[in-house]
C-alpha cells in the first residue's frame, strides 16, 4: 500500500520552511500532495494559479511530490485522495493550539486520517508568509527566506 500523505496550506507564497516540510515528508511518504487552500481570512498576494506555479517549480526535483488545489474542506479533499496523512508544519509552540483544533475536528469528521505534525527546521521557526510579503513589500532583501523562483515573484508583485 502506498502512503500518501497531504501536506495543505496557503502557501501565499511557498517559503523555505514549507520546503523543508514538504522536502523532509518526500523522504517519508511514498508521495506527497501539497495542496493550496485559499484561506478565506487572509488576502492573498499571489492568485492560486501562480503559487501553484511556484510550488511547482520549487519541487520539480521531487518526483514523489505533486501539486494540487482544493476549495472545499482539507478532510473531504483527503478522503477523494485515498490520503492516510496530513503533514502539517509547525514552528512554535503557538502553532500547536490552532493545529490542534483543526486536528480535532478533522479527526471527529474521519478518524481514520491521521495527522503529523513536523516541526520545521530551527532556521525557519520565525518565518511566515505574512512577514515575507511585509518585508518584501519594502524591497528588503528576502533570497534566505523564500526559494529563489519566489524571490522573482515577489520583486515582480511589488514593481
């Protein structure tokens, strides 16, 4: 049986520390689905289509990882998949209340998807998107934050 594991978020835009999640689970899972949700509290910067794009340049060299979009919820989207996992990142402590809620929700709507969560590298603990697009809307230098294909996007967005 092959375990396929979905690894969610907005990703407005991919940072280096959702790619080390999503590098670090490829070494784990079988294959990886990192699907792009729309958060309907945030704005985003980037529309689906582009950091669908980005994302999939950003793991080209990963032939076990896919990408993907979902408009529904993470647990249905799982559940059409045939997904064992969620990978889910943290960075702090301050992380876990919020995942652990929708931990356990999704766990109450389908207890047989299993969630994993995967602290991210020391490096990246600090880093969010949101603070990305503030500096970057700044032009301030972001090319150890961002992958360097995202780093482009970003200088084009705010031109």
């Amino acid at each position: 049986m092959t375990k396929l594991a979905i690894c969610p978020g907005s990703f407005d835009p991919v940072t280096n520390g959702h790619l080390d999640i999503i590098q670090r689970g490829a070494r784990i899972f079988d294959h990886i689905i990192v699907a792009v949700f729309n958060n309907q509290s945030k704005s985003p910067l980037f529309s689906v289509k582009e950091r669908i794009h980005l994302l999939e340049e950003v793991t080209k060299d990963l032939p076990n990882v896919t990408i993907d979009s979902n408009a529904g919820l993470l647990i249905d989207y799982a559940k059409e998949q045939n997904a064992q996992v969620i990978l889910r990142g943290l960075r702090a402590v301050s992380d876990f209340e919020y995942e652990m809620q929708i931990t356990s929700m999704n766990r109450k709507l389908d207890e047989n998807i299993e969630t994993l969560f995967m602290m991210t590298n020391n490096q990246y603990s600090f880093l969010s998107s949101s603070m990305v697009k503030e500096v970057a809307k700044y032009n301030a230098d972001v090319s150890d934050l961002v992958p360097k294909e995202v780093e482009k996007a970003l200088i084009q967005k705010y031109k």
